[in-house]
C-alpha cells in the first residue's frame, strides 16, 4: 500500500513517527512539498518516505490520501486537485464535514480521523467517524481507536481535544507554584509530570471504576483534596470548563 500525506506538518510528522514505530505494512510515503523543511527532514530520517514534486502527483501515486492540512488551505485548494472516485480519503481537518469534502473532491470514499500528536508514541484515542473497517484496522496499530458512528456526534470529540493547551497549562501553573515554594524547576516540572501521569493511568486502569467514583474515592471526607475540589467548585472552575467547551463545540 502507498500512502500519501497532503500538508506536511505537525501531525503529519506524528502520524508518520507512529507508523514507523508500528508494525504496519506499506511500501512507501508520500509526502508534499511543504512545509519544505519538515518535509526534508523526515525523508532524510526515514527511507520509505518521499516527496512529491506537487500536490495531485502525490494524490496519483497513493493508495491512501491523508489531508493534513488546514481548513483554509483545504478550502482554497482542494477544488484544484482531482481524486479518483473510490480513492481512499482520511481527512484530519477540523472543521471540514464529509458531506462538503465529498462535494469538493467529487469523492465518496471518505473517513474523518482525529489523531493527537502523541500518536507518534502510539498511544492515545484516534476517533474514527463513521465507522471504517479499513481506517479501524490501520490506525489500531497507532492508538487507541473509538469508532463513532455519526459524524454530528464525532464533534465532541473534536471540543475536547482542544483541551491539550490548557491541560499543559494546568499542569504548568502548578509546577509554577511549587517553584515559587522554593522547589528547583527541573525537581517540580518532573514531579507534576510524573503526578498526572500516574493520575491518567490509575484511571485508565481502574476499567470497572467510573470516573464520578474515582472522583468520590480519591478524596477523605473534610481532607485535603475534598477542601481543594469543593473551592474550586465553589469559584465556578468546572462551570467555566463547561462553557468554554459549549464555546469550542460551536465550531465544529
Ligand atoms: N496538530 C494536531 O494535533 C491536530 C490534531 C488533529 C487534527 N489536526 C488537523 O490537521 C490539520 C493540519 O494540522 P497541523 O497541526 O499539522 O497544521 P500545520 O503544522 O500547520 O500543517 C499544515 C501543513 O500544510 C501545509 N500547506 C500549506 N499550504 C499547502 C498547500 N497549498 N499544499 C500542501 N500543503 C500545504 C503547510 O505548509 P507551510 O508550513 O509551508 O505553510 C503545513 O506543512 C488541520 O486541519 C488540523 O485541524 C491537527
């Protein structure tokens, strides 16, 4: 199988780190032109990576085409460019809906893909909308694949993974206080690392325990982190979350 990457960028780069960590069978990639120096650099790194002199040759030449591009790039150039009928589409474009890509590329054999950057590691959720045999069975060796039947219902997904900003951010601000506690950044940094790693794992291992339990379960009735949840409930922090997403999800 070729498979073809069109914008080479952030997530292409992490896609393709994933692909070759991966067990996946293909004969070679496809990559654009642009951005040049990432497209040089990953050529150079892996061998079964190419690039193509433009656009539709990349198209021709794959089996699979991967749009990773913006929204305002697709909308400006994909009227340009000519899929055949059947050919495999995966678009990781945010706001763009199927039912519009299939108008703009004259194509109907189209899948929406979330990947995240840490697919480069193989780890985290990849949604896939709607259901794809061929896409689950690709992507199962990059992450952890959530098929959604309905694209009107994939838009959640899109909300909440706009969350990596400002997760980053949470976990910034409070290394931050530590080090204004006198505590060196690089011992504060790899402990609130650490700390919300173990976090995320516990709660992925813990199947059978729902998420409002581990809530109620990590926390001693008048202790400390009953005290520090009910505050920030108190100073409307989940309300907030919860508007913002309600502002994301308008997007999508
Ligand atoms: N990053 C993520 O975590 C993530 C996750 C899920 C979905 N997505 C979606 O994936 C898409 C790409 O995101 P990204 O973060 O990878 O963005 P990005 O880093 O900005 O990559 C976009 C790429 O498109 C290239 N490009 C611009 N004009 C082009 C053209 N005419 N022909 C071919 N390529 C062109 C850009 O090249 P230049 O630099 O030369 O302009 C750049 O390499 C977006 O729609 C985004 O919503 C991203």
């Amino acid at each position: 199988m070729i498979l073809g990457f069109l914008g080479t960028g952030h997530i292409t780069t992490s896609v393709i780190e994933g692909i070759f960590k991966s067990k996946l069978k293909f004969k070679k990639i496809y990559i654009s032109p642009r951005n040049n120096m990432i497209a040089k650099k990953l050529s150079k790194r892996f061998k079964k990576v190419y690039i193509s002199k433009n656009n539709q040759q990349l198209i021709d030449n794959s089996d699979w085409v991967f749009l990773a591009i913006t929204p305002q790039v697709a909308n400006k150039i994909l009227k340009l460019l000519k899929f055949k009928k059947r050919k495999k589409i995966i678009s990781f474009i945010s706001t763009f809906k199927i039912k519009d890509l299939k108008f703009i590329t004259k194509n109907k054999n189209i899948t929406r893909v979330i990947p995240l950057p840490f697919i480069g590691m193989k780890k985290g959720p990849v949604i896939i909308s709607p259901k794809d045999r061929s896409a689950k069975s690709f992507f199962k060796h990059l992450g952890k694949v959530i098929e959604i039947k309905s694209e009107k219902l994939s838009k959640g997904f899109w909300t909440t993974s706009s969350f990596m900003a400002s997760f980053y951010n949470l976990i910034f601000v409070t290394s931050s206080w530590l080090i204004s506690k006198g505590i060196k950044q690089k011992e504060a940094d790899q402990y609130v690392k650490e700390l919300f790693l173990a976090l995320s794992e516990d709660a992925v291992q813990k199947k059978n325990i729902n998420l409002k339990r581990l809530v109620s379960e990590s926390q001693t009735p008048g202790g400390t982190n009953a005290s520090v949840l009910k505050n920030l409930k108190k100073n409307k922090f989940y309300k907030i979350q919860i508007k913002v997403l309600n502002e994301i999800f308008k997007k999508f």
